[in-house]
C-alpha cells in the first residue's frame, strides 16, 4: 500500500508545474527595452510562441490584486502586474489611469514587468 501512495505522491508532484503560476521568469536576465523595443541578451531562449515581448496600452478598468483589466480601442486585456510590483516598476494602479504595460505572453497571458 505504501508503494502505491508513493506512486501517487510522484504523480501529483509531476503535475505539480502544471498547476503553478508562471510568473517565475526573470525580463532583467533575458534582456532589456530599448526605445520601445526588446532587446535580448542571448542569456536566454530566443522568442517563440510560448514567450514573447509586447507591450499593451489602454485605460485601467478594474483592479483585482495582482490582475489588473485594461480597455483598449477593441477589446479588453486583462494583465497580471505581480512582477512589476516586484520589482517596483509601477506607479498607483488605479481606475481611470491611461497606462502603457511592458512585459511578455506567455501562455496566453500578459505578465507586466513595468507599468508607465
């Protein structure tokens, strides 16, 4: 019996980074933003579908913890600006303010690593 909890133990912890946030990765490592533009580094993979650098703009809406909603022309984005408060690059979140966002996607969610 105890073979079989311990084979359940290591199925759980192997989905464990399914489950997590992805927020760990680091924009200071990879590279920096140059006029508007990222330039990276080499320290870390090159672009590709799962990560990419952007940017986004737009009035904020709502704000909910670490997950602030912007309004743009078209559509509304809702982005996680937990590593720009880490690293202390945002000024006061709040509703009404006209904010450009940088930072990266991954898996189809934008990550701030600086609010202006």
């Amino acid at each position: 019996m105890k073979y079989f909890y311990a084979a359940v133990i290591a199925l759980l912890f192997g989905f464990a980074p399914a489950f997590a946030d992805e927020a760990p990765y680091n924009d200071a490592t990879c590279g920096t933003w140059v006029n508007d533009v990222w330039v990276p580094n080499g320290n870390c993979v090159a672009e590709s579908s799962d990560l990419r650098h952007d940017t986004v703009a737009g009035t904020i809406t709502i704000v909910k913890g670490h997950l602030v909603t912007l309004q743009q022309a078209t559509r509304t984005v809702v982005i996680n600006d937990q590593p720009a408060l880490d690293a202390k690059q945002t000024g006061k979140v709040a509703v009404g303010r006209v904010v450009v966002a940088y930072g990266f996607w991954r898996s189809g969610n934008f990550y701030a690593t600086a609010i202006y």
